[in-house]
C-alpha cells in the first residue's frame, strides 16, 4: 500500500496537491532532505527550486509559502502514525496493550517501509523533532486553525484519547493526556539528541523514551 498517495491531507494545506505530479512528489521529498539537512529557518524555496532544477514559481504553485509547505509535512506525519496504530492495534483486544502498543509506535524510530522514494520517514520524523512546533507556534495561530490546519495531530491526539478512555472510562483529563504525551514523545526525542541535561534517557535509546510514557500513563489513569 502506497501511503504517500492514499493519505488524506487537509486541501488547505496547498494549492496544488503534490502527490498527483513527478514535480509535486519531488518538491516534498527535496523539501524533506533540506529542511532536515539546513533547518527549516535556512530553507527556502529558491534552495529547494535549485535541487530540484525547476523555478521558484513553479514551488509557489504548490504551496503558498514554506510554513504552509511545513505544515503539509507535519500534517502528512501526523496522519501517517494515525493510519500506523489503527492498522497495528485493531486486532488487540486488551486496552492496556493498545495503548502500549500507541505508545511504541509513537516513539521509535522510523523506517522507509513504504517503498517510495519521496517520503524519508527518517528525515521526516527528525524534522518533526526538531521543527514541529514551528507549524503551530506562530502569532495568526487561531486563524490557521479555523480551516483544519492541525486535524490530523488532533485525530491523532483522539485517538490516544479513546485509547486512555478504553482502559479507564472515568480517567480526568484523557484529551489533556493525550497531547501531554504526543508532544513529551517529541520533547524527549530532541532532549536526548540536542540538550541531554533536560532527560534521563539516552540518545537513541527510544524505548526508554516508550517506558517514560508508559509510566506516567499507567500512573495517571487505573484499570
């Protein structure tokens, strides 16, 4: 299953969609090798028409500007780990093991099992470690908001919820939680890389990071 082109990305989120073109499918797969190479403040769209040999205004027709572009790619990884946990947990009839199981996938590294040569998962998900927050803290937030800009990480973020709910249908604060562990997932991640005195887990040990999670999880909510 190809899952770069059966995802659903929010429409607002670019003005040509870029998986229906070579050009489109190059753009996001260059756009990903870049910001995670430079960062995605150095990024531009006139580096990334350079790749790709093309023009900026061949880009713009894409995507309006590289904050949209970045929220594309942050949206495109939210809806994936919303596909990979349905996928992975359906069959798993205990509450605790679906959530543990969310809580693995969330967390580990990711591999190119999709055999397309557009989406670096890798890449991808170093990018949503270190950039993420880019594509929501900003000052016109609440606009962005209003066409659907986040609604894959908020289905990601209610799927983890249902799972909280499964395992105690009476636990306070289950949507709370559920962001608290989505964004301490990538906190953890980029402390353990970037800032080691702020964690107790060890570069690249992201199991660590999973038993972290599991701890405050099972510790907050009760069977």
């Amino acid at each position: 299953m190809n899952v770069f082109v059966n995802l659903k990305i929010n429409q607002k989120l670019f003005l040509k969609n870029p998986v229906e073109t070579e050009l489109g499918r190059k753009i996001v797969g260059q756009s990903i090798f870049l910001i995670d190479k430079i960062g995605f403040e150095t990024f531009t769209f006139k580096k990334l028409a350079q790749a790709i040999e093309t023009t900026e205004a061949s880009i713009y027709r894409y995507f309006e500007n590289k904050h949209q572009l970045l929220l594309y790619l942050t949206s495109w990884y939210w809806g994936y780990l919303d596909f990979k946990i349905e996928y992975s947990t359906t069959h798993l009839k205990s509450a605790r093991q679906r959530l543990k199981l969310i809580l693995k996938i969330i967390t580990e590294n990711q591999v190119d099992d999709l055999n397309d040569e557009y989406i670096h998962l890798g890449r991808l998900q170093k990018i949503i470690v270190s950039e993420a927050t880019k594509s929501y803290l900003v000052k016109n937030v609440d606009d962005i908001n209003k066409y659907g800009a986040f609604s894959e990480y908020k289905a990601l973020s209610q799927r983890i919820c249902k799972a909280i709910l499964d395992l105690d249908p009476k636990a306070r604060y289950a949507k709370s939680i559920a962001s608290m562990l989505l964004e301490t997932a990538r906190q953890q991640l980029f402390f353990a890389e970037h800032l080691p005195a702020l964690t107790d887990v060890k570069k690249h040990k992201n199991e660590e990071i999973a038993h972290l999670l599991e701890h405050i999880i099972f510790n907050l909510v009760e069977e």
